[in-house]
C-alpha cells in the first residue's frame, strides 16, 4: 500500500513528444514515448494526487482516476499546461518539447518536383515552457520538475540547465541507444535546487516516477 502524501494536491504532468507539423501529412518529431510521464501520472495517483495528464502523441492508454488533455505541438502543449499549472502544487515536465518548429506550414502536401533540389526547412524557435512556468511561478510553495537527456557531462550539463530554468527538481538521464527512449527501464540522476543529488539505480519508469514523488513531496508548500 502507497502512503497517500499527495492526498489533496493536484500535480500536472506532461508526456510523449511534440509534433511540428510541416503540411498536412509530415511532422518534425522525436522519439519520446510518454512511459516516464505516464509512470509519473500512475504513481501520483497512487499516492493520492489529482492529476492532470498533458499528453503529446503517446498513443498509450488512459491510465485510470487521471485527466487526460491531448495536445499535439509545443504550442498547444504551453497553453494546456499554462492552464493547468494555474492551481497545481507541483508540475511536472517529462515530455519531450521540441525546439523548433517549421516557420512555414504549407495548407496542401509538400510536393517534389522533378530536377528540383528540395527547398531547406526554416525553422522558428518554440517557447520554452519549462522554463517560464520555472522563473514566473503561479502560485508561491509550487514545486517545477524538468527533465534532461544528456549525451555528455551529463551531471555538469544538467546543473546548468537547472539553473537556467528555474525549476527546483532536474531528472537527468543519460541518452543513448536503446537507454531511456521507449525503454519501460530508466536510469537517473535528480538534482535539487538546494545541491541535492539523488541517483536513481537503473528500474522500472514507476520506480524512477516514486522517487521523484519522494522528493517533492517534503518541498511542496503547506496546504
Ligand atoms: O532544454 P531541454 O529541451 O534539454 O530541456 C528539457 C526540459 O525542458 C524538459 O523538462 C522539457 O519538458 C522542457 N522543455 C520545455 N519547453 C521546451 C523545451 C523543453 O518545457 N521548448
């Protein structure tokens, strides 16, 4: 039996992978499967949360006693969780926004022409929602959660991008093939604003979700 030490908090998570489209039938997207944030939203429930569930092209089914918002780029998934972070105690940004996105949409296919060399993408950036909901809090005592996949320096690039965002907790892992991406195995390293550092052995995505519930828990604010 989960301690219910979410009981009476409303947290928000954020899962899958952004999709930016580029015409009606193609998008610009990445490899995230949304197993972490579901695992997030899973245990937060457990633990007697109401969640909040922005998922972004997972394709994975509803996980029970949980709301559910579908959203499918970086820009609907800013509005949801703006929305939702409103009144959340904590938030939690596992899904894989990305970047940028095509500046272009064309309203028909994108068609190839012969002896035409093919026309470069420009891209535009997205805004960075983590960042903001990090450094503009909605509410004093709200706990931010991101999460990083490194190649390299991971613990050193991690640090750094803690700081940049604001945000209290940072979930690093280290990326590479057939680690983390679609995986229901993860490995991590959470770093705490305070200096804290909590490795997390390599297990199952819930495990990983309990110990990041574990440290969020003594920080959210009084209720
Ligand atoms: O900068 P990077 O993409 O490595 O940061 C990853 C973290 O930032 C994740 O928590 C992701 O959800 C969040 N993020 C975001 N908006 C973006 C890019 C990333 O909220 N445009």
């Amino acid at each position: 039996v989960t301690a219910p030490d979410l009981a009476g908090r409303h947290v928000v998570v954020s899962a899958g992978g952004t999709r930016e489209p580029l015409d009606p039938v193609r998008f610009l997207g990445n490899r995230s499967s949304g197993k972490q944030g579901y695992a997030l939203a899973r245990t937060a429930a457990a633990r007697g949360a109401r969640v909040t569930l922005i998922e972004a092209n997972t394709g994975l089914p509803d996980p029970a006693g949980v709301d559910i918002v579908r959203v499918g780029t970086a820009v609907q998934l800013r509005e949801a969780v703006l929305k939702a972070t409103a009144d959340a105690d904590a938030v939690v940004m596992a899904a894989a926004v990305a970047d940028f996105r095509p500046a272009d949409y064309a309203q028909g296919k994108i068609k190839k022409k012969d002896g035409q060399e093919p026309a470069p993408i420009a891209l535009v950036r997205n805004p960075d929602i983590l960042q903001e909901i990090g450094t503009e809090r909605a509410r004093p005592g709200q706990v931010i959660v991101g999460f990083a996949a490194e190649t390299d320096d991971v613990l050193a690039n991690g640090r750094a991008k803690l700081r940049r965002k604001g945000c209290d907790l940072l979930v690093v892992n280290e990326v590479g093939e057939r680690k983390t991406f679609g995986a229901e195995e993860n490995e991590a390293v959470i770093l705490a604003a305070d200096g804290g550092e909590t490795p997390v052995p390599y297990g199952p995505k819930d495990a990983l979700a309990d110990a990041v519930w574990d440290l969020v828990v003594p920080a959210l604010g009084s209720v």
